[in-house]
C-alpha cells in the first residue's frame, strides 16, 4: 500500500495503551502537587489554552504514526497537540520518577511538565508514545507551572529530528504550537523574570522510561513494583529477551549499557553536549531525551557546558559525558540490585561498558578520518594527538572534520611540503587564522602528515575515503546560533526559518547547494549572545 491509502486523519488514530493498562495507577485523580506512592503514574488532564497555532510539523513524524495532516484540519491539529482536546483512545498521564540530579538523589522528580497523550498503534503494530511538553502542571510540577515558553520549544523540536537524520539514537519530534498565552519565565536566574510567548512541543517514542522510574521504586523499597516495572519494559520493549527471570533482569541490564555506549559515542563524534545528564534524563532505550541546555561543540573544547547551572563544577562537560554515562549507569545498577540480590554479575556487566566504549570510540574516530580498519598500534597515538592539535587554535569541530575530506594523497606530494598548501583545506574551520603561526602551525602540520602518511598505508583513493568521511561528519548541525535566529523570527511571528531549518537539518550530511551560509563557523556577535553559547536548565 502507498502512503495515502494508509493514512490516517486525526481521530482514525488508533490507541492501544498498554502502559496505563499494564501498571499500576495514583490512586489520587486530583491534580495537585504531592508525593505519590506505590503508582507508576498519574492520570491528569492537559490544561486548556487561549489560541492554538500550528508554527511547524515533522511530516516523517505523522508518517510513523500513519497521520495524514491535511491543511484545512490545521486549526484542528493544534487543537490537539495543544492538549485543547483529547481524541477517543488517549488516556493522558504523567510519569512517576526519582532521580539523581547533579550527583545527588533529588527523591521524587516525575513529569513536571510533560503529559503522555497515549500510545498509537500504527499499521506495522509498532507502538508510538505521545507526549505533549509545556501542557500545564501535574502532581510532579512542584513548586513550577508545567508550562513552556517558545524558545525552548522551538531548539527541542529542531533538535530531536536534528539528532535523528544524524543517526544519533533519539526521541522524535511531531509538533510545535504556539498557546496564544503568555509565559513568565527568569532565564538567567537573576531576578528578572519577563514575560514569553507560551508553546508546547509533542514528543515521540516507543517508550519514555528512564532510569529514574526505576529508581523511585528503589529507594523507596517497593520492590514489588520496581519488579512490576522491570517485567512490563523486558515485556513490551525487549521481547527477544525473553521472560522475564533474574538471567533476563541481567541480559536487560547488559543491553541498556550497550545502547548507551552506543547514545554516548554517537555524541561525541557529531559534537553534541547534552547540559544536564542527570538520571531521570537517561532513557532505558538509550535514546537521547530531555533537550534542555544542550549545545554543539563549536571551538573543539571538552570542558564546554552549555548549562549555566554547571559552569562552575562543569560536571556534565562534553568530554566528561561518557564517564557520566557509568556513573549514571552504576545508579541504575543499584536500583535493579533487590532484584538479583547479588552485586558481583551488575559489576560485571558495568565492565562491559568500558570495553564497549572503548571499542565504539575506537571504530567512530577510524570512521571519522576515513580509515579502512582500526589499527592500535598507530592509530590510538593518531587520535591522542589529534585532540590535542584540535586545541592548539580555536577549531570548528564541525568544519574541521568535513574539510579533512579534502586532504589528497593521491598525485604529486611534491607541492604539500609548503604548510600553507597543505592547511589550506583546514583554514575555514579555525576562529582566528592568525593563532595558527609559529609552533602552533608547526605541530598541526606534523600531525596532518602523519594523518597523510597514514592513510597511504591504506591505498585508498581520496574519492572513496571523501565519501566515507562524508557519511559521518555532517556538514549542517543545529548551531546554537541558528536555533536563535529562529526563536528571534517565531517570536516576530515569522515561522518560515523554523521550517527551513527542519528541512535543512533533515539532511545534514548533503551539501545542499544554496544553503552553506548555515554550515559556517559561529559568528562573532553570537560568541556570549544569550541563547547562543551558554543556556540555563529553564532554556
């Protein structure tokens, strides 16, 4: 069947809740904020709002879930995705979860201000989550209004299907709409909150279980339904595994580790630092989830944070991430721990995730340069120098490793003796040409030569290793800069650079003739711009 004749419109929608049917519920219907207990979830409405308004839609998304959006049902689609009306099926909830939030346990978190809509059921029986962000309070909003503001939901929709055509596991993006209300939000944290054009984003995903579900239940020592839980996730998201057993309590844990190696080395070889990777922000499904002050290394710096609230401790760092990705995993580890009464086979499969790292990072940077097969005896010295000549000047990551492409091998090496010759592929990808003298020139030609001597040994044509080094370094990536030029012209009521960014961004590793403005370095008006280097958790 073609797309058209399986499509669907709005209330054609099929649901097949398995998780509200499966687990248990808050006893509690009132939406009020408190403590709850002995529930997986909590039934609550999405707060109505003034005038909807469709800014953007991922038409991919609509296609997973076989949704036809049809133009003259547009009032009617952000109706919906405002959570102005519920559909036949939907049975909205938030989640309850812990989580340990900049190392230390934070107790009872939960969706503070996201409601799931429910589960579509699509024509390849294959079951997507909706979830709406920004949609008003639940009995997990604490002190805060469970409300969004347009700038931050414009760099969540962009950024989750950003992240998807990059090949980084992830949750999806359907939809942005604007709530015609007024949201008042401090984004410095400074005392000077103002008022912001209020938006909700809806979200996607097989599941959006975290390691904090887990957790809450733990801590608790309601191991009853920590082990409810655990059966349900193996049951409906990891069915080859099997029925759930204590064995099958560890290939599950031993799976989550792997998917998380492999979330992990996907982000660091596109760049990506994710601001706040706390454990009630770790998807069981390692997927990335939660886009808050994330940000793109733009100067090659692995002390980078995009998250002001990490500025001084920089514990969530880019190059810290994998080391957090353990730790983070060890506190999961922990929560399964009543269920297999045993720390040594836990330990052993968090053993696992250094090997797999090592191997993912080891396999990602041969990808990245080009080379055929990972060889340890020159290449893991290649790759330790190259972080360090990546350092040397300030570097666009992201330039720096598409421009490497067209180093040549092939043809008379007669001319490459002049360093200018030689770096000139690489020149667009440093901030301030003039760092790049003396010394600093002088080791970065020496690695390029190594890099050249390297790749000879391998007597692949430039053509073919262009084309593999193209595959993996992507030419457009969502620049912090970007997101808030279109934040600056959604806020004007111009939503045409939103749509062009999806569509520009859904195909990153195309040179898309027309459109290389978008893939240059970060301007120097937009080097402490707010919304362009650093952003707070409230971004």
């Amino acid at each position: 069947m073609n797309s058209q004749q399986t499509a669907r419109n709005l209330d054609e929608l099929q649901f097949d809740n398995q998780f509200t049917r499966n687990l248990p519920a808050d006893d509690e219907t009132k939406n009020y904020r408190r403590q709850v207990m002995q529930a997986c979830y909590s039934p609550v409405l999405p707060t109505k709002v003034a005038r909807p308004q469709l800014v953007a839609y991922s038409k991919e998304v609509a296609d997973l879930l076989d949704l036809q959006v049809n133009a003259d049902e547009s009032d009617t689609f952000a109706d919906v995705f405002a959570g102005n009306r519920v559909l036949e099926g939907m049975e909205p909830y938030a989640m309850c979860y812990g989580g340990h939030q900049f190392g230390n346990w934070a107790g009872q978190l939960g969706d503070g201000r996201a409601i799931n809509l429910g589960e579509v059921l699509n024509q390849k029986d294959e079951h997507w989550t909706l979830q709406l962000k920004g949609a008003g309070p639940t009995p997990y909003s604490r002190t805060a209004d469970g409300l969004a503001v347009l700038r931050s939901s414009v760099r969540e929709f962009l950024c989750s299907e950003a992240m998807y055509h990059l090949g980084v596991p992830t949750t999806r993006a359907l939809s942005l709409v604007l709530t015609g209300e007024q949201v008042e939000r401090d984004m410095f944290y400074d005392g000077n909150p103002k008022f912001e054009p209020g938006a909700v984003v809806c979200r996607v995903a097989p599941s959006f279980l975290r390691f904090g579900n887990y957790q809450i239940f733990a801590a608790r020592g309601d191991i009853k339904n920590l082990r409810t839980l655990v059966d349900y996730t193996i049951r409906t998201d990891f069915q080859h595994l099997g029925e759930p057993s204590r064995a099958v309590y560890l290939r599950w844990f031993e799976e989550v580790c792997r998917r998380t190696v492999e979330m992990i080395v996907h982000w660091m070889r596109v760049g990506f630092v994710h601001g706040v990777m706390n454990t009630d922000n770790m998807s069981v499904l390692g997927l990335t989830i939660d886009y808050g002050p994330y940000g793109w290394l733009e100067d090659y710096d692995p002390n980078w944070t995009p998250n002001t609230t990490d500025a001084t401790g920089r514990r969530y760092r880019f190059g810290n991430q994998p080391q957090i990705a353990l730790w983070n995993l060890v506190q999961f580890a922990n929560a399964l721990y009543p269920l297999i009464e045993d720390a040594k086979p836990l330990e052993q499969v968090l053993d696992i995730y250094a090997d797999s790292f090592e191997q993912g990072w080891q396999s990602m940077m041969s990808e990245k340069l080009g080379l055929v097969s990972f060889q340890s005896e020159t290449d893991l010295k290649l790759f330790e120098e190259l972080q360090e000549v990546l350092q040397l000047a300030e570097t666009d990551m992201t330039i720096f490793f598409r421009k490497l492409s067209l180093l040549e091998i092939e043809g008379d090496q007669s001319e490459i003796s002049d360093d200018a010759v030689l770096l000139k592929p690489l020149m667009d990808a440093y901030y301030q040409p003039e760092q790049v003298v003396g010394d600093v020139r002088t080791k970065i030609c020496v690695w390029v030569r190594n890099y050249q001597n390297r790749l000879r040994d391998e007597q692949s044509s430039d053509a073919a290793r262009r084309e593999k080094m193209n595959l993996v370094n992507p030419k457009y990536v969502l620049r912090n800069y970007l997101a808030q030029l279109a934040i600056d012209k959604a806020e004007q009521g111009d939503f045409s650079l939103v749509n062009e960014l999806l569509e520009l961004l859904c195909h990153p590793y195309d040179e898309q003739p027309g459109r290389e403005q978008h893939a240059e370095k970060r301007p120097e008006w937009a080097r402490s711009r707010a919304g362009c280097s650093m952003l707070s958790c409230s971004s």
